[in-house]
C-alpha cells in the first residue's frame, strides 16, 4: 500500500489524537524566546517551557508536525536523504505517561498503522555513562511486552541515545531509537545490526524520555515536568511508505524537482549534475519557508543563511549553464506542493516570490560583474592553475562572489581554488570584526543589574550613586566639567532598548548638579548614564536626585505608542506578513521597518495614516502587565523573532487595537499622542520597506510647513491653493508641448548641418566613405544630434569624426557602419588619437565613440588626427 505524503501526517496525527493528545499547529522556524539557536531545529522546542516548569502546558498531551530547519547539513544536500528543511512529526508529555506507553504506541502505529513488518524492527537504548545509569526500564519493555528478541536490542553511549538539549540549555535525557531493517546482509555476511555502514537500516523514530534540564554550564538537574518528547523523520516515514530510493522522488519533491529539470535540463545519468538539481529542489523550498516565516536577506544571522541558500542554488543552477533568474518558479512549485499542509506559504506567496526574486536578481548581477573581473584581472593577467585564498577572499569580500560560486566558476576555466587560504583569510576578517564590534561602544565592567522605576515615575528624590567611570576606569570622586558614566542604584532614566532611545535629563546633589546626555544598558543589566558634571564635586556612595527630561520622554512616548499603533495599521492594510523588522523611537520623529515586497500605494498610506489617528481621536486606555512569554504569545501578542524576554514580560495592550510584548514607555491615552503624519516610506532591503512619521507638535508643524509652501507656491502660480494642481499641471502640458517643438527644430537643424557638410565633401568614388568633419551647431543641436542625422543620410558604407567646440572644451565622436566595420575600423581607436590632440582622453565600442579634451583650439589638429587613423585602419594613405 502507498501512502500520500499527507496521508502519512494525517495518520500520526489522528492516532495520538484518539490518545487523548492535543494537535497544536506548527510553530515558526523562527523561535520566540530562545535565543541559544537561529532556528526551529526539534519539534520539542517551542515546549521547551512546559518541561522546565516556567510554563503550564494546555494539555498534558500534545502532538504535532514541525517545520524544522538545520544548517548543519547543507554542505550534504544533493544526496539522497539530508534536507535543510524538514518535518519532525512528534508526541509530548508534560509529567503524564512515560516510557512505557511511548514505547507501546510507537510500535503500535509503525506496525498495525503503517503495516511495517515486526521482524525487521530493531531498537536501541541507553547503556549508561559515567553517573547515568544503563535505562533498563526500557530495555525490559522493549524485550518483554513488545516482544524484540534481545539480538535486535542494542545499547548505546551518550553520543548515540542521550538526546539534547537543543542549544546550550534545556531539557535533555536517554533516548530509545527505532530503526527499520531495509534489507539483510549480503549472503555469507554477519548481522552487525544498526551500526552497520551500508545503508541497511533507516531510523524512524528517536523517543526521548526528558528527565534532566541541562544548564549553560553543562549542568544536569532533574526536571519539574518529565516528560516524554520523541521524534520522528516524517520525509524518512514517506520515503519507505512510498517505496522511493530517495526524498526527490516522492510526492513531497516530485512536483518542485519537475519545475528545477525542466529549466535546468539535466542529464540524469550524470552523478553531479543530479545532485546540483536536488539542490536547487530543496533550497528553493527552504526559500519559500524561512521567508514565509519572516526571514529576509541580510549578511549575519538568519538573513545569512537565507542569502546563504540561494546563492548555494543558483551555483548549483551555473553548473548547467543557466545564468538567468530561475529560484522564483522553483520556490513557487514548493508553495504548490506545500500549502494545503502549512497555508502561511500560501497566504505570504507574493511576497515570497517578490524576496525571491529581488535577491537573485541582485546576485546575478553581482557574479556577472565578480565573474568579469576573475576572467579579466586574475585569469586572464595571471597565467595560473589556482585562484590563491586571499584573492577567493577578495574576490567573496568585495566582489560578493561567494566561495561555492567561484569554485564553480574556477572549474569551468580548469581551475581549482585555494580553500584553506580562503579560510584563513575570513577568519582573520571575523576576527578583526570581533575586535571592531567590541570599540564601537564598549561599556566598562557594571556593578551587575540596576533597578529602574521610571515606569512609575520621571523623578526620584533620593538614590545612591554606585561607580563612576571616567576613560573607562573607575573612580571615586570627579569635578565640574568632567565627563563621565554614571551607576545609580535606582534610576528614572530609561536605557536605550528595543529601538527606543535611552532618555536625558538632570542630576542633582547639596552642591551640584550633572547633565545626563543618553542611558544605555550593558549585557549584564548595568545602567550607566552618560552625565557632564555641570557643577560641583561629585562622588562614589552619595546620594542625589534624578529627573528626565519630561519634555523629551512625552515626546517619545507618543512616537512610541504610535508605532504599535502604526504596526497594527500595516497588518491591517497589508496583511499578517507586515510583522517589525526594526525600528527608531526618538523625540523627534519615528522609524518603522517591516515585512512587504512592494511600495505602498498612496491610498494605501492615507488608509494607514487614517487608522492610527482614528485610534488617537478614540481616546483608548494603553494599559501594561507582567506576564510570561509563552501565555502572552498564546493571547495572541506580538514578539519579536529571535529576541531574548526574561522571566516575566511586559505586556502593552492598546484596546482590542494592539497586543505587544514590549519594555519601553507609553502613554496612558492615545489621545495624549495628537496627529499622526507619515513623512516617507523606502525600500531598504529584499521585502523590506520603512516609513518614517511623526507625531504630537512635531506633526503639526510638519503639516503647517506643508501648508505654507502649498500657499507660497500658488503665489507663484497666481492661483488659488485649490487650484494649485491644475494650474501646475496646465503649465506641464505647455512645457512638453515647447519640449517637442524645440526636438522637432533640433533634429531639423541637425539634418541640415549634416546636409551641409556632406555637400561640402562630396564622396570618392567607390567604398567605404571616410570623413573628418568639423561641426558648428550654433548650440541649437548637439554633436550627438549630427551624427545621428549623418548616419541616416549616409546609409551604409560610411566612418566618421566629428569635432566641435564649445565654452572653450572640445567634443570629438566618431561612428562607423557594418561595413567598415568588418573592414577594421574601430571607432574607440580613432577617438583617443583625435582626443590625445586636444588634451584629453575618450573611450567607446568600435561601432560608436566619443571623447574630448580642454584644448578647444586645436579641433582642427583632431579632426586630422582622427581621420588619419580611420585611414590607416583601413589601410590607406589618403583619402
């Protein structure tokens, strides 16, 4: 019996679902809170919280399919089997059944769901190491109540069946594997079970008993919740069921691999060129899934393994010979093949397709331009074997031409290229990025977290000065005029966090006082503040009074609260894919990046910009709790990918309008916000667009400025405001209509100083015609405009220099026809002799050229000069 791919999901699904186990969706390949990996690598991982105890599970029994994404198999893809992006199919506990009933039913489901044959089921468990004991619980239930002879159970060290964490940190515990005998051992060969090397056996399934939490340290403690966490390799399930050699052939890749053959046109029995076709199959539907889950190009972190793959494709695609843009289709097949399982590919295909697209479209252009000058400068000038590792990193580091690029390109000019050069080179650039990283903003060593109130309050009457830096050492005393870092143990002053500026305002003590410029936080929590003693001695242990600027924090808060209002707005407008991908909140305006492939339509602004005010004139309560990661995000709020949330969150909510995880400080009302006005939207990336706004005072003088020039210019149009656009248009129109004229008289005047000068030199008979003329065009038609009209008048059969003068500077151009062209003439060569005569240089292709030079006088001399040369390439003498 074959199983369709979804059937075989739809199978494990339901069967845990008649066991009582909640079905939760996929959560995204981007984790929330958990910043120990760049993506969803297990299908455990978004419960990691559930097992630690941090937070209560919705049901003691859950089961899913996970996208999941792992770099650590990418050099491998093209094989038959290693996948960046694949499905973990799974069933979890949170302190209910253990190994016995994990045990039970997974054997149940491979052999009464699936019909796998029992005698070819072999299992593995764990045999103990150091302090952990040998699992013999399941050792007994594997052998004794499921029935496996003990010759097909196997044990195993840590590295093989002790499983976790994902990360640092964790939770982690023995595991017991399930593998599935393919085929026996050749005639005469022994049995040498699951660690046998010739792709015998196929692991279906890793059940993971978590018992420990593993700590950053490597620490193990036991676990609030154990639980039950397995895994099993739905494309490997699919795979067997469907009787294919290879993932590639099943119905999960049949269709994408159809789209990538028939563009590639691959010769199937070629070894290499299969692989490069798998990988342009898999990479185009990783593609299409890190950036429906909201992963964009970028040059570290995510971004980079994205950037990463399809430039990986599009190597694998030059290895056929195929240089245009062709991971979009391949992406769009994957969306086809994959939305009735996981509909976010489906919702978000255009802007898929749009990221897609742009980022190839930029990467070709980059290896044409990396490709030319490896062909120009270091192929053709060097006369070498080998592309040496620093010119690979040049060539990566400047050029954008990266490694597995160019040693695609290397091959195809019979080169190999120097790879441990290469690296040694990008290390010693990571290197020298470290070190820069550290200087950009280095922060002394804090006395550890400080307390801030300024949620409560703007002002604090009394708090204790913990450390004063000054050239980044400690002291204890400093004067007046000094700059200076400050630690308070208590501080109103809000640290620059989450792309809201850190605040200013005043210091105060008996005999002095301190200006406080910017806040900014450290990697431990230590708040210092960046002050200017202003006046008095300050030092280490007194006490003083701390006070922001009210002025600038109110004006902060309202951009703020605007940009949670204004992200509620795009996704309204625009769709869910609208999502933060950056920002700037400062007194002075805002700064908003988001998802979206294509520039906002000017309804588009006005319905957004409409929206937020709406919800200013609506006078709604901004309300803020403490809450947990994991109930927010169920609630529905909107966390940041990838970014790091303590313990407890802050939760601001904003009506039923807005629900965000976010630290910074808001206003109670949005009323206190007033006008809201966009300034500009642009494009700043692949599917990234930003706009900037402003808010309160700021956005009514923005529109009174707007007002005034509106006015100004009617003044000058000597017309109403209201009558501003049809007045300007008006005058447009009269403008191009003088524009046409003024290139009818243009090209009359051309044709007639082209006639002109033809007459004056009447043809010789018989060949190519070859002319040196000097052009007066009384500055009505250009030198450009002559020679179009002389090659018109000309026909065929002709080669040419001008020369004309104008404001003391001299123009030289030649041109010549198909003929004298296969005759040898090559116009770029008659300009630089003619533009060497007047003192300057020129350039061009053999068919068209121009140049010049500061000698205006000497046009004569030039035009002499370049027609010589036409002659001679001509091989005459005279004319």
């Amino acid at each position: 019996m074959t199983f369709p791919a979804d059937q075989v999901r739809a199978l494990f699904l339901d069967f845990f679902a008649d066991r009582d186990h909640l079905i939760l969706p996929s959560s995204s390949l981007v984790p929330v809170d958990d910043p120990s990996v760049l993506f969803t690598s297990a299908g455990m991982q978004q419960f990691k919280p559930y097992y630690s105890g941090a937070v209560k599970a919705p049901h003691p029994r859950i089961a899913t399919a996970q996208k999941c994404f792992r770099t650590s198999d990418i050099e491998s893809v093209g094989d038959a089997s290693h996948l960046t992006l694949f499905e973990m199919l799974g069933n979890f506990t949170f302190g209910d059944y253990f190994k016995r009933e994990s045990i039970i039913w997974a054997y149940e489901l491979l052999t009464r769901g699936l019909g796998l044959d029992p005698e070819q089921i072999w299992v593995t468990c764990f045999a103990g190491e150091g302090n952990l004991p040998r699992d013999e619980e399941s050792y007994l239930i594997w052998r004794d109540e499921i029935g496996i002879p003990e010759e097909r159970i196997e044990f195993h060290g840590r590295a093989e069946n002790f499983w976790g964490p994902t990360g640092d940190s964790g939770p982690c515990g023995p595991d017991s594997e399930i593998h599935y005998r393919l085929r026996p051992p050749p005639p005469g060969v022994a049995e040498t079970g699951t660690a046998s090397d010739d792709d015998r056996f196929l692991e279906l399934w890793n059940l993971v008993f978590n018992q420990f939490e593993q700590q950053v340290d490597g620490t193990l403690a036991d676990l609030a919740a154990p639980g039950v966490d397995t895994g099993a390799g739905f494309e490997r399930w699919v795979v067997l069921m469907q009787g294919k050699n290879s993932v590639y052939e099943t119905d999960l890749y049949a269709d994408i691999v159809a789209v990538a053959a028939d563009i590639l046109r691959p010769d199937t029995g070629d070894l290499e060129q299969l692989r490069a076709l798998r990988t342009v199959a898999e990479h185009g539907r990783a593609l299409a899934f890190l950036i429906g889950d909201g992963v964009l190009p970028s040059n570290d972190g995510r971004g980079f393994v994205l950037r990463r793959l399809l430039r990986r494709a599009v190597g694998a695609a030059r290895q056929f010979g195929v240089t245009e843009p062709l991971m979009a289709s391949v992406s769009e097949a994957a969306i086809e093949a994959m939305q009735a399982a996981y509909p976010e590919v489906g919702r978000r295909r255009s802007e898929i397709l749009a990221v897609v697209s742009e980022e190839e479209e930029r990467f070709q252009a980059t290896l044409r331009h990396a490709i030319g000058y490896l062909d120009r400068r270091v192929v053709g000038e060097s006369g070498i074997n080998q592309i040496d590792g620093r010119q690979a990193f040049w060539l990566h580091d400047t050029l954008g031409l990266t490694i597995e690029n160019l040693k695609v390109a290397a091959a195809a000019r019979g080169l190999s290229v120097d790879e441990p050069g290469f690296e040694t080179a990008m290390e010693e650039q990571r290197r020298r990025s470290r070190r820069a990283a550290r200087a950009e903003k280095r922060l002394p060593q804090g006395p550890g977290p400080s307390k801030f109130c300024g949620y409560e309050s703007e002002t604090l009457e009394s708090t204790r000065l913990q450390a004063i830096f000054a050239g980044g050492e400690s002291v204890d005393s400093l004067g007046s005029g000094e700059d200076c870092l400050l630690v308070l143990a208590a501080t109103p002053f809000y640290a620059e966090s989450g792309g809201q500026v850190g605040d200013s305002g005043a210091l105060s003590w008996e005999s002095g006082r301190a200006r406080v410029n910017d806040t900014q936080q450290s990697a431990d929590g230590t708040i210092f503040h960046f002050a200017k003693i202003t006046s008095g001695t300050l030092r280490s242990g007194q006490e003083l009074s701390a006070a922001v600027d009210v002025d600038r924090r109110a004006a902060i808060r309202r951009n703020h609260t605007a940009t949670h209002l204004l992200h509620a707005a795009l996704r309204s407008e625009l769709g869910d894919h609208a999502r933060q991908a950056g920002s700037l909140v400062a007194p002075d305006h805002l700064r908003f990046d988001f998802n979206h492939s294509a520039a906002l339509a000017p309804e588009q602004l006005i319905n957004i910009e409409r929206s937020v005010n709406r919800q200013a004139l609506a006078a709604i309560a901004v309300s803020t709790e403490q809450t947990v990661v994991q109930e927010a995000v169920a609630r529905g709020a909107m966390a940041l990918f990838g970014e790091k949330y303590g313990e407890q969150v802050r939760l601001v909510s904003i009506g039923d309008r807005s629900l965000e995880l976010c630290g910074g400080t808001h206003l109670e009302n949005t009323a206190q916000m007033g006008l809201f006005h966009i300034t500009a939207q642009e494009n700043i990336g692949s599917g990234l667009r930003r706009i900037e706004a402003v808010t309160g005072e700021a956005a009514a003088e923005r529109l009174r400025g707007n007002a005034d020039e509106l006015e100004a210019a009617a003044r000058l149009l000597e017309s109403s405001v209201g009558e501003v656009v049809d007045r300007t248009g008006r005058l447009l129109e009269e403008q191009a209509g003088l524009q046409r004229e003024l290139a009818r008289l243009r090209e009359a005047h051309a044709n007639s100083v082209a006639a002109r000068l033809l007459e004056q030199n009447p043809p010789a008979a018989g060949g190519i015609r070859v002319l040196g003329l000097q052009v007066v065009t009384d500055g009505l038609a250009s030198l450009a405009d002559v020679s179009q009209a002389l090659k018109s008048q000309l026909g065929a059969d002709f080669a040419f220099v001008l020369a004309g003068e104008s404001g003391g500077r001299a123009q030289v151009l030649a041109s010549a026809s198909r003929s004298a062209l296969e005759a040898g003439v090559d116009s770029a060569g008659a300009v630089r002799v003619a533009a060497a005569c007047l003192g300057g240089g020129g350039g061009g292709n053999p068919a068209q050229a121009r140049g010049g030079g500061p000698d205006g006088e000497k046009t004569g001399a030039a035009i002499a000069a370049g027609l010589e040369e036409l002659r001679r390439q001509l091989g005459r003498d005279r004319n």
